[in-house]
C-alpha cells in the first residue's frame, strides 16, 4: 500500500549523506504497487526509456537501474520530501561514473529541464528579506538596469520537444522551492563533469541562464555560466552578444559586501576568452570600478586586478 511504501522509504532514507539516496532507489524499487506518478505509471515508456539495460548481464545494468529508480521517486509526488536527495543523487552518480553515464543523458536531462523550467519556480522562491533574493541585494547601490536584464517573461516558451535531441514524454514535475534551488546548486556540477558530452543540450541551458537571470538565484545562475563558458567556450560564442553585457552588468551593479556576484561573473567572462576583445571598451571600465570600490586587499579587489591585466592585453 501507499503508507506503508512511505514508510519504508522514509526508512530507508534515514542517513543524511547522498549515499541515503541509492538506499532510497533500492527500496523503491522493491516496492510493488507504489512506482508513482508519470513515468512509472506508463510501463510503455518505462520499457522504452530502460529496455536495453534491462539484463542484469548488460554493462551498465547496475547504473540503468539506479537513475530509474531516482527518476521515479523524482516522478512521485507522494515523496516530495526526499526529491532533494534525489537529486543530489542522480549528480552523485554522474560525477562519479563520468562517461559511464553519457547515453543516460537523454533519458535524465528532460526531467531535470522540466523543473527547471517551471515559470513559478522563482517567484515562489523569494521571499521578502530572504538573503538568497539576490537581484534585490546585489543591485541596490546603483539599481537595476532592466533594459539588460532577460527574465522569464522575455523567454521564448518551452514545450517538451525541445528539452532533449530526443524527444522523451515526461509527465509535469513541480518542484518545491527547495529542492528547485538544490538542483540549480548541483547544475554546474553536471557541466563540469559532462563537458562536452552537454553540448547539445547547450541551448536549454543558455535559456535556462536567461531565464532566471533577474530571480533570487543569480549567484547559483553565475556558477552555472561560469561552468559553461569554462567548458564549452567555442559552443557559447554564439551567445557572447547576449550574455556579456549581463556579466558586465553585475560586476557594474554589485553592492555586496564581498563582491562574490561580480568575482564569478568576472570569471565567467574571462572563459569566453579571445571573444571578448570586442568588449573592452565596456570591460575595462567595469572592472576599474570594481577595482576602486572593493575593500582594500580584498579578493575580490585582487581579481580585478589580475582581469585588468588580462582584459587589457
């Protein structure tokens, strides 16, 4: 029955380290009657999302059968409470496996996306006086410039297929602001373990960037396109016109105290690279002024310098 599936997944997710969450995967799996909602529910998919690795003989058997346990759970609006876990499990498994994982990404990817994606995941997020709200911090010294500044209601609309280059049917997965702000911390983490392997998915996550650019998670955004331009340099210079001007905005508008935003963002400029030669004119000044206003010896005051040096030659 339902209850007591609940129970025994709350058992077997007692212990609090990501290693709890294969637990929860095991056990969920030996449930019968409680496979959830969405994929779970449709055997037709589950059997075409799965079929190959389903032999026990198969390679990668034992990590088939790990993500589709977490993808159920995740499927599962009865076990809400565990999908953080969930997701820094489904992570855990892709940083520590690497390549192992890469024909997974097309049947994982969808779902995350689609969290993602939910228009009323930011909104629901801030709060007032929530030290996570960081378009209100971060820019309270000069204010914010909204000419530069994409949001979710300047994104195109996004229908399921286009989160993936092959289209997968998932059913709608809302996520709690917690455990949507969880997976846009483990996001970059992914990037920088999948690298190029993410290049086709790079268009999703470009919107993704944008579209929660002006919310409360700008500093998880900037780690995410400091990953990206780090990682797939040469596929993002298609995106440098729009995503420039933005990093050099925060390093502009930042009124924090140790300047973290404009630190990251200045890292994520440097990892477009040659492409930024026709910028410097708004660079420079930029990064002069974070120079002049951060606290002397200060990190933050540090790099600036040493992106000076960079930007100017």
């Amino acid at each position: 029955c339902k209850s007591g599936a609940a129970g025994a997944l709350s058992s077997a997710a007692a212990p609090t380290d990501t290693m709890g969450a294969f637990a929860t995967a095991s056990a969920r799996a030996a449930m019968t009657g409680t496979r959830g909602v969405g994929v779970a529910d449709r055997p037709s998919l589950r059997e075409e999302l799965w079929t190959e690795e389903t032999s026990p003989s198969a390679p990668a058997y034992l990590t088939a059968f790990a993500l589709r346990e977490l993808l159920s759970i995740l499927h599962d609006s009865a076990l809400a409470a565990h999908h953080h876990r969930v997701i820094a499990a489904l992570v855990f498994v892709f940083t520590s496996l690497d390549g192992v994982c890469v024909p997974f990404l097309p049947r994982v990817l969808p779902t995350l996306f689609e969290m993602l994606m939910q228009p009323s995941a930011p909104s629901a997020l801030a709060s007032p006086g929530s030290t996570s709200n960081a378009t209100s911090n971060l820019f309270s010294r000069q204010g914010t410039a909204p000419h530069l500044f994409v949001g979710a209601a300047n994104a195109p609309a996004i229908g399921m297929n286009t989160l993936s280059p092959t289209t997968s049917t998932v059913s709608t997965v809302r996520p709690a602001p917690q455990v949507f702000n969880h997976l846009m911390q483990q996001l970059p983490a992914l990037v920088s373990t999948m690298r190029a392997h993410l290049q086709p998915w790079l268009p999703q996550l470009v919107e993704l960037v944008l579209r929660h650019w002006h919310g409360p998670l700008l500093l998880q955004v900037l780690n995410l396109l400091e990953q990206l331009t780090l990682t797939l340099r040469h596929a993002m210079l298609p995106h440098v016109p729009k995503l420039v001007p933005l990093l050099i905005s925060v390093v502009e508008c930042d009124a924090s105290s140790q300047r973290v935003p404009s630190i990251t963002a200045i890292a994520a400029l440097e990892g477009f690279g040659p492409a930024l030669v026709d910028y410097t004119s708004l660079l420079l000044p930029a990064t002069l002024g974070l120079l002049q206003s951060a606290q002397p010896s200060s990190r933050a005051q540090k790099e600036a310098l040493l992106a000076l040096q960079r930007f100017a030659t």
